[in-house]
C-alpha cells in the first residue's frame, strides 16, 4: 500500500493507472529493501516523484525512463547527426594527428631551436626566451620532452583554430547588436557548464580513437573568450575615431581593416592569452577520452595512484602554462606599446 | 550677391528619437525644445536651419553648449541625417545621394576636422595626414609626399614618424587640419577645432587657419562657442540657440545691431575696440577737412591711439587708394558702447 494511492483515487484516475498494483521493474531501493527481508514501510509523507508516484499507479513513468528516453532520442538523433558533423569536422583530426605527428618526427634538436625562436619572436624579451628554454630542457631532462610535445601540438592545434573561428564570429557580433542578443547566451552556457558536462554528448557522436572528439571538447570550451573579447574590442574603439573614418569616406572594409581590428588589437591579444589557457586546461581534462599527453600522466598517477608520477607531470603542466602565459602576454604588451595612450 | 551658395541648408529640422517624423509637425507647429522631451520624450536638435555658406568664405557657427553646432556640421556630410529638409552642395541634393555617392562626396569635396583630433593611433603623422588620399586609393608615395607637403606648412616637419600619443595637442590638432588640407577638397568642416588648446596656441593656430585661407580660398564652416573667435575668424556668423537659428549675417554687422536680448548678452562683454573696425562705424563722405586717411580694416583701439584720445577728430577713411568714408571720432567712442535693442539699461 503505498502513499499516493489515495491521491489517485480521490482523484478518480485509478482506471487510467491500471488497477493499483504495478508491474513496473523495482526501483533499487525496494530491490534493496527485499534482500534484507523487511516490507519497505516508505516514509511518514515521501516527495512526489516519478517513482513514488508510480508505485500508486503505474500509468506514471519511472525515473529511469526519463534517462532512458533522452538516452534514446540521442541515438535516434544519432546517424543524422553524425552524417552531418563527421565530414565537416573530419579536417581536425587531420590536423591534430598531423600536428601530433609533427611534433613527434622533428628531433629535438632542431624542435627545441624552433620553439625558442618562436617565443624569442612574438615576446622580444631575453627574459621570457631564457625561461622558455630552460622549461623546455627541464621537461626533457625529466624524459617528458615527448609528452609535454603532445600537449603542445594539441594546443598550437587547437588554439588556431579558436582564433580562426572565434575572431570572425566576434566582429559579426560587434556589428549586430542582434547577433549579439543570440550568441552570448551560448558563451555564457560554454563557459558555465563544467568541463566534464561538454563530454558526455561528445562521446556518443564521435568514437573515442578519433582525435577530433578531444579537440571539438578543447575549442568549444577554448573559444569563448576570443569571441567575447573581439566583440568587445570593436566595440570598444573611441567613437571619434570612428566618425573621423566615416567623415573622410571610408567603407566597411576599410574600417574593419585599419581602424577597428588595428585598435581592437589589445583586447584580442587578451582574448587570445585567455584561449591559450583554457586550451590547456581542457587538454589535461580531455586525456579522459584518450587524449594524449602530459593530461595522461596525471590521469595514471590519480587511478594507480602514482604520486610521483602525477606530480611530476603536473609540474610540468604548470611550467607549460607558465611558458605559454608569459610569451603570449610578452606579445600582447608589445602590442599596446605601439599605441601609447595618454 | 547673387551668386550661387557653396553649400546650403533650407528648411533643415532634427528631432533626435525613434519618432522623429511623426512628431515633426509639433515642431513645426513652434512647440520649445522643454516641452518636446517632457511630453514627446524627443531631442529637439535642429529647427529649421536656412543657410547659405558662400564659396571662399569662412562661416561660422556660434552657440552655446547645446545649442545644436555639432549636429549642425554633421548634417553637411550626412554623419546624421535630418528628421526633414534639404543639404544642398555645389547645388546638388546631399539627400538624394547613394551610399556610394555619399562616400565620394566625403572623399572629394569636403574634409573634417575633430574637436577630440581623432587622430589614428596606431598610425605615424604622416600616415595619419596622407589617410584622405590612402582611403581613395591613392598609391603610397603620393599620399606621403602630398601629407609631409602639408605637413610642413602647418609647422609639423620633422615629426612624420612620430605617433600621435607623443605630440602635445595643439601638434595633433596641426596634424588634424594637414589631414583635412592633404584631402584638398574645396570644403572643410572644423567642430569646435581649437576649442580644446590653450589660450596661446589656439592664437597661433587661428592665425594660421585665416594664413592659410588667405591662398587657398576654401569654404570653410567653423563651429564655435567663443564670440572672440568667431568674431575674427568669420566672414558669415551664424548664431544658434536651442537649434535655432536667431541672428545671422555679417559679424560686424551683428555686433553693431544685436537682434535679440541672447545675443546682446554674447556681445556686452567682449572688446569692442579690438573687434570692430572703422567701416562698422563710417559715415557716407561729405567733409573736406580731416586730421588723416585711415584704413577701412583698422580696428577701433589703434584710431584711439592714433588719435590721443582727442574725440573732436575727423577721419577719411580709405579702400585702397579710393575714398569711401569719413570717421567722426565721437562715433566711434559711442559704438564702444553695447547698443541695447530692448531699449532699458
Ligand atoms: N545622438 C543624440 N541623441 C539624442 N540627443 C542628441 C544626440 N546628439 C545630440 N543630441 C542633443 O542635441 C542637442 C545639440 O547637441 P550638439 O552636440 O549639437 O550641441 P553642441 O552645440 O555641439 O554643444 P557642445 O558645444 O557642447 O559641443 C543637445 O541637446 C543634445 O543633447
Ligand atoms: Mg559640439
């Protein structure tokens, strides 16, 4: 005799829930309670929820169901979804095994060079260059050389391409309030959502060998702030300016491309550090569904408990995100020397 | 005068809001810029603006804060456009042009100079000043050589790679008016140019706009709120209260015969020995005894010098080398007071 059967018949539904007794599968608590081998007394005014509902009548769906019919609808979803996205987002496992493969094929010697050059390239300053090439040979010194390459290439990967979409996605927004209105919604809801939460769906619609499931996780959670800071950066630019570019004829164009993105150029590098970041954060997370990197070592010293392992390797998280940090924000002042301001 | 207008405003009416149209007709009707936002919730901006600004001629706007200059000068290049009424430019309807006309008509016939400078900051002097010919297409060596040209003749040379941020503001606004001279179109727009420099440097640069004015004869529209300014800068003042126009015509002219108790109000505290000049206070020739020959352009305070003092002096006042007037001293020591046009003290 359960709670709400009165409910029910108080309410003249007893016909539609189908003669009291129900022939639902039991919830685990009542599978629970019948091994111990006592009656379930249930409590004195238990909550109305789809299982203590269903157990007055069982026309009222369970639980379980609610689960099992999103679970089902997403794979009805599925082989459409699927067909749609695999082609379009094939190109990025391309790259991100390209970029991996890269990594991994140049030698040391020569990649080690290369990456100095770069940071010595976009910061200009011997300090950050210095600290870059003593992380580096102290990360292979440790023999993580190969995995912290990994996590870098995913980065370098995955970072472009939240700048090749995220930046164009931020100036239309600039330019429609209406646009505007509609997409931030969403940033709001990927910067919101706990990482763990973007995997889940992730996982049902691409195989989990494929690179492409790990790197649509990064950039979707990686871009938001490149979008958010161009479209603010636009925004931004002293209005005087602007109408001074109306007043001597300019078009669109010619605003987009020498007064706006130039003057935005601060907020975007801004944008472009913080994406940087995220990246990072998310690569480590994403070893969760195989990808590779300084991410798996954490992961093994958590499930095996390695300790060493996985403080070694988060060391060597922390000096990458250090390096990436201090050359990207090196670059970004650089930037704002060049338009002095009062 | 009959010639016909560089640039004219007829019928010209800006009401700032969503509803600007249907509203049109309380404007028209002579409701006042206060009860149109307390019962409209509208920004009277403009009420019907006739101007006719003369080619060659400087024009000025002059008004207080508020008063509707800014959105008055921005109506000529179409940076607003207007609730009703016609821009007329070389005779052709500034209202009828196409997006693309528009932006030939910005590029080739008028330039703009800013009150803030407006300046590029990311770009040097030079590129700053050549940015009118670079945004038509021009190539890279005309547009430096035609920005350091300008460059140098408002007293910039030597500063083509400095940026912005490292010059004071009276350099930036010289680079702003070589940008506008480096455009060369016939027409300039200056909202409140000098406004924002010092005393002295805003001296030196009115004596290098009127300098300039003097070889190249363009129609300028100068927007100002300072009367001494104005009064030596204009050929044509405009006065504007409450985006309306109250008095209009010749600076002189309007000095002598104040319209309006708003613009005796402007006039009574400014040195009138120093702004009006012998041809306001003429008297036709009739005389044949006179103590000298004067210029028609000399001010009021140097014939105080030159004469000591002395009111019971006589003048012929000279154009050139023709006779056109005498000057009684007495005149002019009674114009150096304010004429009230209400009548009471
Ligand atoms: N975009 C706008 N929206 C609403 N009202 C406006 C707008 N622009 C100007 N106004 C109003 O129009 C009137 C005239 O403004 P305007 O800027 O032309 O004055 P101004 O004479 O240039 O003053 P200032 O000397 O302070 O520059 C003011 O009452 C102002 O509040
Ligand atoms: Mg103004």
């Amino acid at each position: 005799m359960a709670f709400y059967d009165g409910l029910f018949k108080v309410l003249g539904l007893s016909d539609w829930c189908g003669a009291g007794a129900s022939n639902a599968p039991m919830s685990m608590a009542d599978l629970l309670a019948q091994n111990t081998g006592e009656e379930t007394k249930g409590e004195f005014f238990p909550f109305p929820s789809l299982d203590n509902l269903n157990e007055s009548c069982s026309g009222i769906i369970q639980s379980r169901d609610v689960t099992k019919g999103i679970e089902n609808g997403f794979l009805a979803a599925k082989p459409a979804l699927k067909s749609v996205l695999d082609p379009i987002t094939q190109p990025l496992s391309w790259l991100l095994d390209g970029a991996l493969w890269t990594f991994a094929t140049i030698p040391w010697f020569i990649m080690v060079p290369i990456l100095v050059a770069i940071s010595y390239y976009a910061s200009r300053s011997k300090a950050v260059t210095g600290f870059v090439l003593f992380s580096i040979l102290l990360l292979g010194l440790v023999d993580h050389y190969d995995v912290a390459m990994q996590t870098l290439s995913i980065i370098f990967v995955c970072t472009g391409i939240s700048v090749l979409l995220g930046v164009p996605i931020g100036i239309a927004m600039s330019k429609s309030d209406r646009l505007q209105r509609s997409v931030v919604p969403v940033l709001d809801l990927l910067q919101t959502l706990p990482t763990f939460v973007y995997l889940i769906p992730l996982i049902f619609l691409f195989s989990v060998t494929e690179s492409k499931l790990y790197g649509i996780a990064i950039i979707l959670y990686a871009i938001v702030p490149v979008v958010r800071l161009t479209d603010l950066g636009i925004r931004l630019v002293d209005k005087d300016v602007i109408e001074a570019a109306n007043a001597f004829g300019m078009n669109a164009r010619q605003k987009l491309v020498k007064v706006e993105l130039p003057l935005a150029l601060p907020n975007i590098m801004a944008g472009i550090n913080q994406t940087i970041m995220m990246s990072l954060a998310m690569v480590v997370i994403a070893s969760l569904v195989s990808a590779p990197g300084l991410g798996v070592n954490v992961l093994r010293g958590i499930r095996n408990l390695e300790l060493g392992v996985g403080i070694v390797a988060g060391i060597g998280i922390v000096l990458l995100a250090v390096i990436l940090d201090r050359v990207s924000k090196a670059a970004l002042s650089r930037v704002d020397m060049t338009h002095v301001k009062h | 005068m009959t010639k016909e207008p560089k640039v004219s405003l007829r019928g010209l009416y800006k009401i700032f809001g969503a509803k600007d149209e249907a509203i049109l007709h309380h404007v028209q009707a002579g409701m006042s810029k206060e009860d149109l936002l307390v019962q409209h919730h509208h920004v009277l901006g403009l009420q019907d603006i006739n101007v006719d600004m003369q080619a060659g001629e400087i024009t000025v706007v002059m008004g207080l804060s508020g008063s509707g200059k800014s959105t008055l000068i921005r109506h000529l290049n179409r940076l607003i456009d207007p609730t009703a009424g016609e821009i007329l430019v070389d005779g052709e309807d500034v209202m009828a042009l196409s997006e693309t006309g528009l932006r030939s008509l910005r590029q080739n016939k008028m330039s703009m100079v800013f009150q803030k400078f407006a300046l590029l900051p990311h770009r040097t002097v030079l590129q700053n000043a050549g940015l009118a010919l670079a945004v038509r297409g021009e190539d890279a060596a005309t547009c430096n050589a035609e920005a350091s040209k300008w460059l140098d003749r408002v007293g910039l040379k030597g500063y083509e790679n400095h940026y912005p941020a490292q010059l004071s503001g009276g350099m930036q606004q010289r680079v702003g008016i070589a940008r506008a001279l480096t455009a060369n179109t016939d027409i300039m727009l200056m909202d409140e140019a000098f406004s924002a420099l010092d005393p002295l440097i805003r001296t030196d640069m009115q004596n290098l706009l009127l300098e300039l004015q003097e070889e190249l004869h363009k129609t300028i529209v100068f927007i100002t709120h300072d009367l001494d300014e104005a009064l030596k800068l204009a050929d044509h003042l405009v006065i504007l209260k409450d985006g309306a126009v109250v008095q209009q015509g010749e600076p002189q002219g309007i000095l002598m015969n104040p319209s309006d108790p708003y613009i005796e109000d402007f006039v009574s505290d400014i040195n009138r020995a120093r702004v009006l000049r012998v041809k306001s206070v003429m008297e036709p020739l009739t005389g044949t005894e006179f103590a000298g020959d004067v210029s028609l352009h000399d001010n009021l305070e140097s014939m105080i010098a030159r004469s000591g003092g002395d009111t019971t002096l006589h003048y012929r006042v000279m154009d050139g080398d023709a006779p056109v007037g005498e000057l009684h001293m007495r005149d002019l020591v009674k114009a150096l007071v304010p004429r009230l046009s209400s009548g009471d003290a």
